[in-house]
C-alpha cells in the first residue's frame, strides 16, 4: 500500500496527534490561566469575556469536525482488521463481515441471537466449546441428553453392599 495523503488528511492526522497530547493541554489551562490573571485588569469587562467565549467556541467547533473525522478513520480500520479476522478463521461466520451496514433492527436482532449464545454458553464447562448458535444447541441438546442417560443408569445400577468381617 501506498502511503500518500493528500495535505488536509496529513494536517488532520498532525492536528489530531497534537491536540491530543501532554503540551495541548497545558497549553489550553495555561490560556484559561492566563485570561483569568487577566481579569481584574481589564476590570472583567465584557470584552474580556468575548475573547474566551469566541476562542472557546470557533476552537471547540473546529475539534468537533477532527474528532469525527478521527474517529470515522479508526472505526473503519476496527471494522477492517475485524473482517480480515473473520474472512481468515474458519470457524466464524462469514456473514458477520460488513453487517456495520445493516439497519439498527437487523443489528438488534443479531444481537439477540448473541445473547441466547452466550446463555448456552455459560451451561458449558467449557466456554471455547461453542462457535454459533447452531453448535450451541446441538451441543447443549447432546450434553443434557447425555446428562439424562447418566442419571437414568444410575437408579438402575445395583447397589452393592461389601460386608466387614
């Protein structure tokens, strides 16, 4: 892959590290500092108190637009690293690749499935054992069968009685 970025991309990618960092902030309490050393010598005026709000907001209306765009990038590069993730191992479901588009109901709905997943899970002494909901009935179907049988051969089982001399 190439690695060029147009010049906005490069200045949101510096703009992003910068603002998020050690010195931006000190940088910002400083300048709140600094303005309200200032107060009384411009007697808190109300100009004085125009400079902090438009600062304040053209700043805080500039981030808003960076801090989307930051996170926009990280949750796509999320989304892809977990699509490579699942296209590469054969035991997932490859229809959970790019369901980031599917509508708020399809995701409830999935997401529904997950927990009844995760309720049959818990059942298991093992909780790598199931890979889908699917596996995870039959598996729970087989184990409580299983179960039922043990039991069951028990209550027929002889009980043997060992005399002490």
């Amino acid at each position: 892959m190439t690695n060029k970025k147009n010049p906005i991309e490069r200045f949101a990618n510096w703009a992003t590290t910068a603002t998020g960092s050690s010195a931006a902030f000190i940088i910002a309490a400083a300048t709140v500092l600094i303005w309200a050393v200032t107060g009384p010598v411009f007697h808190y005026s109300e100009t004085w108190q125009l400079i902090i709000n438009t600062g304040t907001t053209i700043i805080t209306f500039l981030m808003v637009f960076l801090i989307q765009k930051s996170q926009n990038k990280d949750s796509k590069a999320i989304h892809l690293k977990l699509n490579e993730i699942i296209a590469s191992h054969e035991g997932t479901s490859n229809r959970m690749v790019d369901i980031e588009n599917l509508t708020e109901d399809e995701l409830d709905h999935i997401h529904k499935f997950y927990s009844r997943l995760s309720v049959l899970a818990e059942k298991e002494d093992d909780i790598t054992c199931t890979h889908s909901i699917d596996a995870a009935d039959e598996n729970q179907s087989r184990k409580s069968s299983l179960y039922k049988k043990a039991k069951v051969n028990e209550t027929k089982k002889p009980v043997k009685v060992i005399a002490h001399s």
